[in-house]
C-alpha cells in the first residue's frame, strides 16, 4: 500500500513528527511506500488534514483544554478531521475518553499507543561522561518545557528521593525551573540518539506531568531501561510498566481549567500500575495496518 502521512514532519525532532518517522520506518520495511507520487491508499493525518486524497485515519494526539486558551477555536480544525476521518486511532484510553467528552463517541476508532524502534535503541551505547561517572545512580528527565510538565516537582521528587550519591540530568529546551544544585545537570535540546544514550545510562526517569496523553519520551525511557516515576492523570501510567511508581494525581472531570497551573503533588500518595503495554514499533505497527486495512475492507463493502 501507499500511505500518504498528512501534517508530519520527517526532520522534527517534536515527539509526535519522531513517532511518525518510526512508524513510515516500519512501514517501508515491509514495503509500503510513503508519501510516492502516486494515488495514496490510506492517508494517515496526524491530529489534522491538510487536504483529502485518500481515505483518512486520523491519528490523535489529544486536544485542547486549557482554559486561559481559546480551546474552542483551537480544536475546531481537529473536530472537522475527526468528523470526516474514516477512521481513529486515539493513542491511549486517557486519550479517548477526552476527545469522545468533547467530539462524540466515533465508531470505526481504535486505542493505540505510541511505541519505539527497540532494534535501533538496543544498538545504541550508554552515555560515557566523567562528571556523571562520579555518582551512584542517575536520574533524569525530558521534555520540551511547559508548566504542565512540572519540571519543578520532577526536582523536587528527585531531592526527596535521591541519595547523597545521585545526581539528575534535566534534558530539554526552555527549562522553567533554573535551581543550581551540584546535584543536577541542565543539557538542553539533545537529539533522539542522544536521548538513548542518556537515558541507557540512568536509572529513573521522572515524569510527573499533568494531563499528559502518551508521551514519546516516556516509552523510550522505559525501552532504554529506566524505572519510570509518573502521575496518575492523563495517559502516562499506561505507557509507564508495572514497576513505575504511579503518583496520584487531581481527579479530573474533563472540563476546561488552568493547565499552566497545576497543582502540587503528595509525593506519599503512590499507587501501583495495572497497565503493561507493549512498546516495539513492530507491534504497534501491526496494529496499525490491521485497523487500517480494515476501515478499507469496510469501505469496499459498503459500495458493493
């Protein structure tokens, strides 16, 4: 088959662009083409359509609901995808429950999280440093930096739960929590070889995000051997393993507020993880071209 992905961007780095190249990664080694010249057979939208050529499978990434936005305003071109998709791929059951509160319940949907190329990140080294050589165990942390992501807690948690001999390195762009500690290493932006490198080379990896929906930097963590340390909101904890520690987070009842605002967090108030997804990008690709080849199958029956 040909697919055509709509709104992706092969050179980002952003988590949802790296997740796509992962999956056309996998798609072109069984030999389907990707973005060819010629007629698409399934155009696979990434949150949004740019335009028709094909049967579309939009895959969400979430939606809005921060109330000092115009939520309304900025979920509207996801609505009209969502309205005239094909078929849904929401990318966890966090993921679900949001968009069906706002958009409706969509039939011909699918939950299907995120995974990771496990071939490529096992060929990858540990990170060598002298400086973090020194410590016992490393601690680190990833993001693109917004307050939601609570890099603040992140630091907090690890001060509280850290030895005299650990140190954390803090990885990622726009840092909005600058604490100078002999303890905590600031990197900033690091590719994805990078990351792996990394985060092969720690022990625990901290994401106390609020709200988040199935973040990329969470499966590799975990693909690259990290203990995950997460909240209980959002999608996390189904990507997370049955040995994260799960930090219970605000009940939520899916209705706007201030997501820039999050709450501080009871660092004594754990709860153990039912969830153990599989994250090989083999695995989650075949789930992928099941569900589309059967929203195809449906649409040939329908015009017999």
């Amino acid at each position: 088959m040909n697919f055509f992905f709509d709104n992706v961007d092969f050179k980002s780095s952003s988590g949802p662009n790296n997740f796509a190249c992962k999956l056309a990664n996998y798609f072109s080694s069984l030999g389907h083409g990707i973005n060819v010249d010629s007629s698409p057979d399934i155009q696979l939208a990434f949150i949004t359509a740019t335009t028709k050529c094909a049967p579309i499978i939009q895959r969400l990434d979430g939606i809005y609901f921060n109330s000092e936005q115009d939520w309304k305003k900025l979920n509207e071109p996801i609505r009209q995808t969502y309205e005239i998709a094909d078929g849904v791929i929401f990318q966890s059951y966090f993921n679900q429950k949001l968009t069906t509160h706002y958009f409706g319940k969509k039939d011909n949907s699918v939950i299907i999280h995120n995974g990771t190329d496990v071939s490529v990140i096992n060929k990858i080294s540990p990170l060598q440093n002298s400086v973090i050589d020194k410590f016992e165990h490393v601690w680190c942390c990833a993001s693109s930096w917004r307050p939601h992501k609570r890099l603040s807690e992140n630091v907090r948690y690890f001060l509280e739960h850290s030895n005299e001999k650990d140190c954390l390195i803090i990885a990622g762009s726009n840092p909005d929590c600058d604490i100078k500690h002999e303890r905590i290493f600031y990197v900033g932006h690091l590719e994805w070889p990078q990351l792996i490198s990394l985060y092969k080379r720690c022990q625990f990896f901290i994401h106390l995000a609020l709200m988040d929906h199935c973040p990329n930097v969470v499966i590799d963590a975990r693909a690259s051997g990290c203990k995950i340390i997460c909240t209980s909101s959002g999608g996390t904890q189904e990507i997370a393993g049955l040995d994260a520690v799960i930090v219970k987070d605000m009940e939520w009842n899916f209705l706007p507020f201030q997501l820039y605002n999050p709450p501080l967090l009871d660092f004594a108030s754990i709860t153990a993880n039912s969830y153990d997804h599989v994250y090989n990008i083999n695995n989650v690709g075949k789930k992928y071209l099941n569900f589309m080849c059967s929203v195809l199958r449906q649409k040939d029956k329908a015009k017999e």
